[in-house]
C-alpha cells in the first residue's frame, strides 16, 4: 500500500459518506412532509427511535450501488479535472496499478452491504415495520382463507379461515398418509396458535384408518403439537425485510418442503443481498472508466452520464425483479442479469480507456 493508495481510498470512502449523509438530509425531510400526519400521531420517541434510527440505515443500504457510483464519479472526475491522474499515469504507473485502490474501496463497502443487509439491518426492520403499520398504514396480513400446506412428509393441514389477531383458525383438518394411503385425519371445529408449533384443536374428531376398520376418537380438547407457524402462510410483503440472511435462507427450504408457491419475494430478497455486494464492483469500475479522463464540459458531463447509469441500474433491478414475481424467469436470473449486463459494460468501458 503506497500514500497514493491511501490518498484514493480516503477519497473514495469520504466522498461515498459524504453522498450518504447529503442524500440522507433531502430523504429525511421528503419523509417527514409525506408523513406529518402520522409522525404527528406517534410518540416522538417512537419515531426517533423506532422509525428513523431504522429507517437511515435501510435506505442507505438499498441504494448503496448510486452511492458509490456517485462517489466515484464524483471525485475521480475531480482528479482528472486537476490533472492529478494524468501525472500518476505519467510515472508510469498503469491503469490497471490505478485500479487497486479502487477495488480495495469497494471491498469495504461490498463487506459492510453484505454485513448490514444480512445481519444487522433484519432485526432493525422489525421495529420500523411495525412502526408503520401501527402509524402509518397497516401492511400486516392478519387473515387468511382456504389455507392448505404440507406440514411435514405425508401430513396436509388444512383450515377454512386464519384470525391471527385472535391465534385461532376455523374448521381446521389435518390428514396423514402413507404410501399414498390416508390413514388418519383430524378434523376440529377451532385450532388455535400458542408458541413453539403448539396447537390447541377444540370439538374434534381423529378418524383412523387400517385396511377397511375404522376407528373414531372425538373430544372437546387436545394439545398438540405441528410443526407450522401462521407466518408459514399468513405472509407479508414485508416478512422477507426481517429476516436475516440464515433465517431466510431457512425459510425458503422450510416453505418450499411444505409446497408453499408463494415465496417469491423471499427468493428474490435472497439473491438480492448478494446481487447488490457484487454491484459495488462493477459500478466501481464503471464509474472509474467513464470518469478518469478530462473530458469537455468537466466534470458536470461525467456525473450526468453517472447518474443516469446508475439510476439504470437500480430501475433495471426494478424490472427484472418482477419478472420473477410473474414467474417468467427465476429470481436468480432477475436479480443477477443486471449485474451481468454492467459488468460487460465494465469491461468494454475499462478496456477503451485502459488502451487509449
């Protein structure tokens, strides 16, 4: 590591900050005049804490790739406007040595992207979710209809409604097979959610089967235990934000044994986490190409063409990500196409300004 690295490195992390911080300030006060009415309603407590402590954090990390495409372009325009890259090409030093700082900047903020998005910012989501749905607008799926599920290897639950703000499911049944035989089932007026997969069925009857005899058990009560949560099909826009990477690496696995459809979004929020870590790469050296030669017009011109690169890249995310939700491709492909198309662009760019 020479001075000149460092020199770049603190350029590029100050200036990225820096990009955070100013965009940050305008957010903040867009929010706050989008929802006066409900911050009004709230404990000022709750909002400081809750919802912005929260919030920031969030929205810097979803739109991390235009901040450090900004940041590159920002300043490395400013070096070549000062012709300070032209003198550290004119030692000799070649544009591929010119890179390293760079990628090295953009491995700190890929780690802390990954970090934040998979780890910390989940369990913080938690609480600026349920700020807004308790203040703002209300996102929580509390009912549920004709919802049916594998609940383990030959076990289908199956329930008419779901309350979820009273734990209790109506006209509940539960059917086990064997060899594609039904052996058992049973079937309960009410079941209702404790913790831990614990059930409680009331006014209930188990019909079991063996060859052609038939054996009837009914009661008014019983505690059991299934191994399903309502959050297993009570689900959320918004489910996916709260859980860290494990957790929804877990989830999808669990839900996808059970025969759930609906997981999409937890798929798409998956690959998106590592889709937007390898992005810091890629807009790093394509904002470095674009900006590191003078250029007419200074460097106003460079921070255009990187600002509508950059808006591009987040608008085509947008897109594909719903093509996944229509089921046109798979969310591995939706998330990471972009990434594919940039990096291309990435290296043509690079290889012009690298051989001019």
């Amino acid at each position: 590591m020479k001075i000149l690295d460092w020199y770049i490195i603190r350029k590029f992390l100050g200036t990225y900050i820096f990009a955070i911080a100013l965009i940050l300030a305008i957010t903040i006060m867009f929010d706050i005049n989008e929802k006066l009415d409900s911050f009004l309603k709230a404990p000022l407590k709750a909002t400081v804490f809750d919802y912005f402590l929260n919030f920031l954090p969030y929205f810097a990390n979803q739109f991390s790739p235009l901040f450090t495409f900004i940041a590159v372009i920002f300043f490395t325009s400013k070096l070549a406007d000062n012709s300070e890259i032209i003198a550290m090409l004119s030692t000799g030093m070649s544009y591929r040595r010119l890179l390293r700082p760079y990628l090295i900047s953009a491995t700190v903020i890929a780690i802390a992207t990954y970090v934040l998005s998979a780890y910390i910012i989940p369990p913080a989501n938690v609480k600026r979710i349920d700020y807004t749905n308790t203040y703002v607008k209300n996102k929580r799926v509390d009912y549920g209809t004709n919802i049916q599920l594998q609940v383990a290897k030959g076990e289908i639950a199956y329930m008419s409604r779901y309350d979820n703000n009273q734990k209790t499911g109506y006209k509940f049944s539960l059917e086990s097979f064997k060899d594609k035989k039904l052996v058992s089932r049973l079937t309960a007026q009410t079941i209702r959610y404790d913790t831990l997969h614990n059930w409680t069925v009331r006014d209930y009857m188990i019909r079991t089967f063996d060859g052609r005899s038939e054996k009837i058990t009914r009661g008014s009560r019983l505690d059991t235990v299934i191994p399903i949560e309502p959050r297993d099909f009570l689900i959320s826009k918004n489910d996916c934000e709260m859980m860290t990477s494990p957790e929804l690496r877990s989830y999808i696995e669990s839900q996808k044994k059970r025969g759930v459809a609906n997981i999409k979004t937890f798929e798409i929020e998956n690959h998106r986490r590592y889709a937007m870590t390898a992005a810091a790469f890629i807009l790093t050296v394509i904002g470095m190409s674009l900006s590191s030669r003078k250029v007419k017009g200074g460097m106003g011109v460079n921070i255009g063409i990187g600002l509508v690169l950059s808006f591009s890249y987040i608008l085509f995310m947008t897109v594909t990500s719903t093509f996944a939700v229509s089921g046109m491709t798979s969310p591995f492909v939706a998330m990471w196409i972009p990434n594919f198309l940039y990096a291309i662009i990435g290296i043509i760019l690079y290889y012009k300004v690298s051989h001019n």
